[in-house]
C-alpha cells in the first residue's frame, strides 16, 4: 500500500505539474496556464472521487478496472495533446482555454479515483496504517512538484508527463498486488 500512495502521490503532480509547463506557451501566460489547470484538474479529480463511492469493499476488482482506464487515458492524453495543442494554436484564447479543459477534465476525472480506491482497499487491509498512507500521499506530492520541475527543465516537458504515467501503471500494479 506504501508504493501505492507514493506512486500516485507522485503520479499526479508530475501530470498536474508538467501540464501547468506546457500550456503556459499554448495559452499565452503563466496566469491561464495556472488557473486552466488547477480549475479543470481539481473539479474533474474532485468528481472523479466522488463517483468512486458505488465501488464497494467487497468488489475491489472494480477499482483494478478504473485504474486501467486512468492509465489508458493517460497514454490517450499523452499522444493526443502534441496535436490538439498544433491545431488550436492560433485561436482565440477562449477557444484555447476551451481546448485545455477539454484534454485536461477527462484526465482528472479517472486520476481523482485513484486515491479514495487505494483508502477502501487500505481500510479493509490495513486500517492502521492509513494515516501513515494518508502523510506518505502528501510528502510525494509535495517532493514531486520539485521532481516535476527539475525533470522539465533537465529532460523535457514530456518526460516529466510520462514519469507521472509511469508512476500511475506502478500504482496499479500495486493496487493489483494487494487485493
């Protein structure tokens, strides 16, 4: 479970963060890029979390289920965004900012399962340990804004994008593994 919580922890910035680099460019300024997304990627992960309440403990495969579709979606996100971003270059901004929250909502509707899947499964198999679980989430997220950033910088914007997804088939293996 500690690889699971780390690994989505993880996961979720380096998406969230290596977004925020790139459509600073696509939107024209730091400010929309922030706002575009943390608005599309809390409101759809804050859905997404919610809409994880009909998976019961007794039924923990349906969890397995949704975490391959956040990692299909990510893929799907990955190779779509470069042409997505070419063709709607030259709109207006409102049109751009359309186009983000339309790449962007999908993603965090099936990354905002994650987390509350993980507490069921963790609360059935290890009740103790979900505070621990819990901090564990936090500190990786809080380290991978910094790993998202250096990544970027270093490598690509790109690869900071897919080290997230990397870290999410980790979480679902994980996930796999314990139940």
């Amino acid at each position: 479970m500690f690889i699971f919580f780390l690994a989505i922890g993880f996961g979720f910035m380096l998406v969230e963060i290596s977004q925020m680099q790139r459509l600073t460019i696509f939107l024209g300024h730091p400010t929309y890029s922030l706002s575009v997304v943390l608005f599309s990627l809390l409101l759809s992960s804050g859905l997404g979390s919610y809409l994880t309440r009909g998976v019961s403990t007794h039924n923990l495969q349906q969890g397995i289920l949704r975490l391959v579709l956040l990692f299909g979606a990510l893929v799907l996100f990955g190779t779509l965004t470069p042409w997505v971003l070419a063709n709607f270059i030259a709109s207006v901004t409102p049109i751009r900012i359309l186009a983000a929250v339309g790449l962007l909502f999908p993603l965090g509707l099936f990354m905002g399962m994650a987390f509350p899947l993980g507490m069921k499964l963790a609360s059935m198999r290890a009740a103790t340990i979900t505070p621990w679980l819990w901090g564990m989430n936090g500190a990786a997220s809080v380290l991978s804004s910094v790993l998202a950033t250096a990544i970027g910088l270093n490598f690509s914007i790109s690869a900071s994008f897919w080290c997230g997804v990397v870290c999410y088939a980790v979480a679902t293996s994980a996930y796999a593994w314990n139940i």
